[in-house]
C-alpha cells in the first residue's frame, strides 16, 4: 500500500481522547478531558431546540446564520469596545477547533514560520505541519509561565507568518498580562506578522482577572484574528459552534478554506448560540464565579492531599506536581496509576509538549458538579492514604 500522509500518521490519538476512554473502562471520575457537567443554560438549549423543531433545518448560509453572525459582533462590542461589520469580518465556524483549522491553512503558504507557545493545546502543531508551515517554538516555564521577551523575540524571523496565541491558556490556566500582550503586538507589528488568538476560555476568567482581546491593542484590529467558543461560553462542548472575527482582508482567505472543509455548521445550533450571546452580564459573571469556586475547593482538596498546586487563573484547569503527594514517576506513569488504581482521570502536561517537556505535572479538569469533584478527592485520598 502507498503510505498515507505522513504529518497525521506521525500522531496518535489525542490524549484527551484517550484519557476518556480510560476513565470509561476503569469506571474514574473523569477529570481528564475539559468538558463542563451539569452547567448548560436551559434557555440557550431551549431556543436550539425551538430553532430545531419550528426552524430551518437545511444548509445555512456558508459563513453562518446572520442572526449568530450579528450577535457575535455585538458581544465584541459590549465586551470588549471592539467596533465589528458582522457582514465582513465574521464567520461561523463548527467549533474552535474549525476556526484554527481554517485560519491556519488559509493564511500560512508552505515554508512560512510559525510560533507556537509552549505548553500547546493538542490540534495546534499538527495543523501547522498539515498546511506545511514550519513551527517555531516558544517555551513557558512553570510555576509562573511567564512569557520572555528574548525568548520570544528569538522565534521570530522575516519568515514568520503568525505567532498562535492562546489566552486564557489550555493547559497553564494563564491569562496573558497586559504588558505581555503588549510586547506580543510589538513583536507582531514589528515583524508585519498576523497574530491568531485562540480565545476559547474569554468568558472563564476568575477573581479580578480581565481578558483583553489582543484584537484591541493599537495597530492589532488589521492583523488579528480572533477565536471564540461557545462550546466553552455556555458549557456545551458538544455543539461545536464557534466563531471568528478578523478584518476583512484576512476572513476573506480563511471563509474560502471553510467552504471547502465544512462549509457551514447546524443552523438550528447557531440560532442557539445567537440567543445565549445576548444573555444578561450576570449569567457571565456567574459563569466564571462558580468555575472559580470549583477551583478554589478542588485546589484545596488537592493540597491536602499533598499535591503542589501551580496557581490558575482562568480556563477549567488546575496543573499539579503530584511529586508532593508522595507520587513517583512520569505524569504519563502517574496518570495510568491514578486512572486504573485511583479510579480518577486526569492529563499528564507533556502531552502539550512538542519535545521533552517537564514530567511532574497532571492537569485536572474541575468543570464538574462539587459532588464529582468531592468523590475524586476522595478516591485520590485513599489511594494515597493505601500506599505503603
Ligand atoms: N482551543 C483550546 C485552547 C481548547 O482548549 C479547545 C477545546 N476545549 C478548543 C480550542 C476547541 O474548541 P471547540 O470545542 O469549540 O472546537
Ligand atoms: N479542550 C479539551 C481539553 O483540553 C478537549 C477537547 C478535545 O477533546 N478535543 O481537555
């Protein structure tokens, strides 16, 4: 048989998706894959459902429907000041993950560099590679992950096409402060290079934290392309609708690569959608709040148990050395453990990695009912307490 491409064959299945079938077959409490339970705004499922029963139920139009298409660009609005023509510089994708494919390969010719922050969501990598792009690497230390300007300043080239930005950050849980984003925007524009910001988690910013669109900063709006989620915005993972803003001259090459890879995404979702971005700003805030206090119960729970806890400040993820807890070994070692002995499913933090990364870190989703959180404490707790 002739060999088949050679970028995707070179990958295995995606550690979430492995984590999942794991925590299946040992019957965990699955902490591993990011996927909310029990927090779905009844209305926003009710006006799909209205959509889907009473409404159109064939193709929509390609960039989406004008209805989701308007309300994403009032949400930039009131969110963010971001002044937004729905009809030129929005589009419908199915998901983040669509959108970043579609970005990718419309925007970056075979040989263009790309910089890609470490650690980095799953999808990112092979992407670039598939659409021939050569990565270049900028690595986040823990605990802090903070960006460095050498560090950053030495991944750029007059071959680089986009640097990948993703805040709030999958896995690290960080938020970009203002003066990273400011030294990102100065590189770009330096550079003449397009920034696209994966901003799945915007709305999943806790305690005083702001997200700040990089889309915002003086001289961005013309190179930015901007990523938002409503898997992540109303805790429906598995509509997968998302949607890009980006000026006209770079949604026109990204629209022409999602007619050819989906065209289009469920009307009835996309009406869904439409409705939720127009909620109240207390469903918002009450959003990110009670993420924030699962946070700060499972990251107590854990502490106590041992685990070195590495601060969070947005997304669904909490990062811990489980070296503390008395666990030896890699995190791919300690999560098999935990996953098959402890019967709790958690991700280990180099598999956002490209090369070797640090090995002591597992990352546990807490977008779970208190009840689900509290009986993986639980388990771990005896685990731990049953080792000799
Ligand atoms: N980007 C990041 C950083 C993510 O964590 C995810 C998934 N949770 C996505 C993109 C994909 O989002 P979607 O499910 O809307 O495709
Ligand atoms: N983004 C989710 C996570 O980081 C998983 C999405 C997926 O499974 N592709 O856990």
């Amino acid at each position: 048989m002739k060999p088949t491409n050679s970028v995707l064959s070179s990958y295995g299945t995606t550690i979430f998706e492995v984590m999942s079938r794991l925590a299946a077959e040992h019957d965990a409490v699955n902490l591993g894959q990011g996927f909310p339970e029990g927090e779905s705004p009844e209305d926003v499922l009710q006006a799909a459902a209205d959509a889907l029963v009473t409404g159109w139920n064939q193709y929509p139009p390609m960039m989406g429907v004008p209805e989701l298409r308007q309300a994403v660009a009032a949400h930039n609005k009131r969110f963010y000041g971001l002044d937004v023509n729905w009809q030129t510089q929005v589009m419908v994708t199915s998901g983040a993950t669509e959108a970043l494919a579609a970005t990718l390969l419309g925007l970056v010719e075979p040989g263009d560099e790309v910089v890609l922050v470490e650690p980095l969501y799953d999808c990112y990598l092979p992407m670039v590679e598939r659409g021939a792009g050569v990565p270049k690497f900028v690595r986040l230390e823990p605990p802090s992950w903070e960006l460095s300007e050498k560090a950053l300043r030495d991944a750029f080239s007059e071959r680089t096409k986009l640097l990948l930005l993703n805040t709030p950050m999958n896995p690290t849980g960080k938020v970009f402060t203002r003066s990273e984003l400011e030294l990102i925007a100065n590189v770009a524009r330096e550079h003449d290079a397009y920034v696209v910001c994966d901003e799945a988690y915007e709305h999943l910013v806790f305690d005083d934290g702001v997200h700040a669109p990089l889309m915002g900063f003086p001289g961005m709006a013309e190179r930015t392309v901007r990523i938002g989620s409503a898997g992540k915005t109303f805790s429906l993972t598995g509509w997968k609708v998302g949607y890009i803003t980006a000026p006209p001259e770079l949604l026109a090459p990204i629209a022409k690569c999602h007619q050819f890879l989906v065209f289009t995404t469920p009307p009835n979702l996309q009406q869904g959608v439409a409705y939720g971005l127009g909620k109240d700003d207390e469903y918002f805030g009450k959003l990110a709040g009670d993420l924030a206090a699962k946070r700060d119960r499972f990251g107590a729970g854990l502490t106590a148990l041992g685990f070195d806890v590495l601060p969070c400040e947005g997304t669904y993820f909490l990062s811990a050395s489980a070296h503390g807890a008395g666990l030896e070994g890699t995190d791919v070692e300690i999560c098999q453990r935990l996953v098959a002995e402890a019967r709790v499913a958690a991700v280990p933090l180099s598999a956002f990695y490209e090369g070797e990364g640090p090995t002591e870190f597992i990352r546990f989703s807490f977008c779970k009912p208190n009840a689900t959180l509290d009986e993986a404490l639980r388990r771990l707790g005896e685990y731990l307490g049953a080792k000799p």
